[in-house]
C-alpha cells in the first residue's frame, strides 16, 4: 500500500513539472505523455517509474 502511494507520488511530481497531474491514481498514461519532453537520460528511468505505477 505504501510503496504504490509513494510511486504515484513520485510519477505525479514528475508529471507537474510539465503539466498538470490528473486524479487518477495510474500516472503512467501520462508519464509516457510527457517522455519526449524529459531529458534523454532519465527516459529510461520514467519509463520504468511508468511501469511501476501501472495498476
């Protein structure tokens, strides 16, 4: 319970960098909304936070 609560926290600070996070509590639609945007060395990393925050 705790560790996919602070991984949908994590992925939605990443995401409000970019744009506004939704409510729902899978981010990884919107994650790899934003993935061209990032920086390349760390679009494997949120692909993988991504991954993780899949319910």
């Amino acid at each position: 319970m705790h560790y996919s609560l602070a991984v949908e926290n994590f992925a939605k600070a990443i995401i409000a960098i970019y744009q506004v996070p939704t409510w729902s509590h899978d981010p990884s639609n919107q994650l790899m909304g934003i993935i061209n945007q990032l920086p390349g060395e760390v679009r494997e990393l949120v692909i993988e936070l991504a991954r993780m925050s899949m319910n």
